[in-house]
C-alpha cells in the first residue's frame, strides 16, 4: 500500500528520522494558515508548496489547468495561497502518472530547507527495499540524489552503492558508517547520515514496509540531514497489525474498480484486452488468461473470485467486469470442487437477470461437482450466456464471439 509523502513524513519522524518540517491543507486559506504556523514552529520565511499525489516526478510535473509545477517555492507568507491555489484541484502529470494526470486534493506546505549557508546543499538518493533473489533488504544510497534514480541506476550504476543487511543480526554501524562514507560526507554531516540511516532502517523494520525511497535525502547548508521527499510501500499482508497505517490508505488514489473488488473480497486486477473473466482460483485464473490469448482474445483483467463463490461474489464480479468499455465478451471458468456447479450457474443466471442489461456474449465453463445440471441450469434459463464444460469448446466460443 503507497501512502502520501506528507504521511510518510509523519511515520518516520516517530522513529527519530529528520525531516523538512510541514503541514497539509486542503485549501489555498488553510495552506496560508499552515505557512505561519510553520514561520512560529520553525522561523521559515519561505515555503515550498507540494502537491500530494502517489506519483513522483512532481517537481517537473505540470497542473493542467494553470501550467504551475507540482513543487513549488512561496518567497513570502502572501505568495503561499496563490501557489496552492495554482496546484489544488488541478490535475497533475508527471512522467509517473501517465497522460490522464492525477487529480491533487492536498497540498503539503512545508519548511523551505535549502537556504544559503556556509556550504552549498547536497542531494543524495537512499533507498531500502527487499532483495528477493538474495533473501534480504538492501539498503542504495547515491550522491546523484534528486535525479531519476532510474535513469541513475541503467547509464551509470556504479554511483548506486548497495548494502545488504543480515537478517538474523540487522543493520550493524559498520554498514551505516560505510554508506556515509561512501557519499563523501564528514564531520557533522556524517555523524547526522549514519543516525539518518538507523533511524530509517527500524522505521522501514516496524512498519513492514516492502520499499522506502528518500530522494532527496538533503545535506543543509549547515550540515544537517533531512528527508525532504518520501515514498513509503507498506506490505500489504503485514496491514492487519498496523491497523494505524492501514487508516491512512486514500481510495481516491487507487482504480475505482480494484477498490469494489477488494470490498466485495474478490482479487482483481485491470488489464488492457476485451475478454473479461472470472475464475476461481489465481492458477486456474492463470491458464484461463493463456487459453484466451491462445483463442486470439486478449485478458480484460485477472479476476479470481476465491474458492467460495456464490451467487454474491459473481454478481459483484459481474459488476466489475462490466465497468470495463474494451470487454466484448466474458469467459466464467469454475472449477467446482467445494462450490456445486448448480449453484454456481444459478449464481450466473440471477446475477445476469439482476443487472439486466448486458449486451455481450458470456461463455460459462463448469467442470466439476455437479457439471451436467450447471449446464442443463444455463440452457433453459433463456439467457445469451453459453455452456460449455470442456475448457477447448469454452475457447472455440471465445474465439467465435469476439
Ligand atoms: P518529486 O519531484 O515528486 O520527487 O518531489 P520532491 O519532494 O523530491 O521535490 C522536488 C524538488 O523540489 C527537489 O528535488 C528540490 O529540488 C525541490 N525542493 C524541495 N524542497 C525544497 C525546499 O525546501 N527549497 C527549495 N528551494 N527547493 C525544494
Ligand atoms: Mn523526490
């Protein structure tokens, strides 16, 4: 699960990591609000207003409506709501959202932390994330911080160091004082780096997350160090033990139809083709997705529907699968094992008369306990849905109706 940069922050300052101070607001009179009271907290004259969306590359993100970048400066108290009114409600695109944008409901007014100063500021990059194939977290730091650490990573990997940390003893201070060292940093801005990533790593530990990513990690003018940017990627499967980091989850940013499907229990996941289908069981979902590209057809989506489908689930099913303009047929391929055949089909057919108006051809494919009477239930009911019991008849139908 993403959360935003401005509840990331949150987290990781209850675990002790610095970072550039700010307050949320919803609109351009409670983002002037939020400016004067960080101007009380932390003396700050400017402010940089950020757009919070799951997306980065807002900086160099433009709000269609008004052209204004998705980060911004405010050099004065006054400047702050005219910059957030440029940014809320607008809709942002970055190279990470794709062209249709991501519409901006909160804007983080934060402390501007790149003032002039003994030094220049410095940008690094700090990652952690799971290694699967070593079986364990790596932590990448770069000074090539603030960049596309994409582009970083494929034209020059060797400005990516990497640390992996042993399960079974954890991150040791050899490793955090190694990464800083690595970054060209000393003095007080090393002993603040080494800190930094302590404090990081039991933040990413406790929460379970599966991927944090500071960039920029920010070396002040004065050498302090702060988390200026943060996306956090919470694991899923750990959320029920973090019932608090759970609340934090914005539908808003997830697609409307996985969200119903989560709801109503179901595992879907959206794709690009015109067959829709409804499957119990990811395997068998799986080989479906292959026999309808093997058919000429191509997947609308992954949907399996548990191994407990009744009437309800396929309904909802039903439901999802039809929001979907491309799908010009739907292919419901049961396994019944625990779930009767009968009572899967009879399933279909209420769910079909209670939604009324589905206009495409549905192939249904019922193996299993009870197969003959699921189909015999399909035949007489009168519907436009078609019976088929061996998968190959059930992708000879597809083929033929699409
Ligand atoms: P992203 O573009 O979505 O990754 O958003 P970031 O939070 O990383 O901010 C983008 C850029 O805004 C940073 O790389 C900085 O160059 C700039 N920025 C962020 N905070 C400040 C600040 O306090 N002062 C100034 N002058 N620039 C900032
Ligand atoms: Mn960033």
């Amino acid at each position: 699960m993403n959360i935003h940069e401005y509840q990331a922050k949150e987290i990781l300052k209850g675990y002790g990591v610095t970072i550039q101070e700010g307050i949320v607001a919803e609109t351009p009179e409670e983002a002037q609000a939020a400016a004067k009271k960080l101007n009380a907290e932390t003396g700050t004259e400017w402010y940089v207003v950020k757009a919070q969306i799951h997306a980065g590359g807002r900086g160099k993100g433009t709000v269609n409506e008004t052209g204004s970048h998705g980060v911004v400066l405010a050099k004065s108290l006054d400047e702050v709501p005219e910059k957030a009114a440029g940014i809320l409600k607008g809709t942002l695109v970055t190279h990470q959202t794709g062209p249709e944008g991501k519409v901006v409901n909160k804007v983080l007014i934060a402390q501007d932390v790149y003032y002039p100063g003994e030094s220049e500021p410095s940008e690094y990059y700090l990652g952690i994330l799971l290694d699967r194939a070593k079986g364990c977290n790596v932590i990448m730091a770069s000074t090539e911080g603030g960049m596309d650490i994409e582009t970083v990573a494929e034209e020059t990997p060797e400005k990516i160091i990497k640390e992996w940390i042993d399960p079974t003893v954890g991150l040791q201070a050899f490793q955090a004082r190694k990464v800083a060292f690595a970054l060209g940093l000393e003095g007080e801005a090393f002993k603040g780096m080494v800190k930094f990533i302590f404090s990081l790593y039991k933040a990413y530990e406790a929460t379970d997350s599966s991927m944090f990513e500071i960039n920029p990690v920010l070396k002040t003018s004065d050498n302090k160090i702060l988390a200026v940017d943060a996306k956090v990627d919470i694991d899923d499967n750990a959320l029920y033990r973090h019932k608090d980091i759970a609340e934090l989850r914005d539908y808003t940013e997830e697609d409307p139809a996985e969200v119903e499907a989560a709801k109503s229990g179901l595992n879907y996941v959206k794709l690009e083709g015109n067959v829709g289908c409804m499957v119990n069981g990811a395997g068998l979902a799986m080989a479906t997705m292959d026999i309808i590209k093997l058919s000429g057809g191509e997947p609308a989506n992954f949907l399996d529907v548990g191994g407990s489908a009744n009437a309800q689930t396929v309904e909802a099913g039903f439901r999802i699968i039809m929001k979907d303009p491309n799908v010009k047929a739907i292919l419901i391929n049961i396994f019944g094992g625990i779930v009767r055949c009968d009572r899967v089909a009879s399933g279909v057919v209420e769910a079909y008369k209670n939604i009324g108006e589905i206009n495409i051809p549905i192939i249904v494919r019922l193996q299993g306990t009870n197969a003959e009477e699921g189909a015999k239930i399909i035949e007489e009911s009168g519907l436009k849905v078609y019976s088929a019991i061996v998968l190959k008849d059930a992708a000879a139908k597809v083929k033929e109706l699409i």
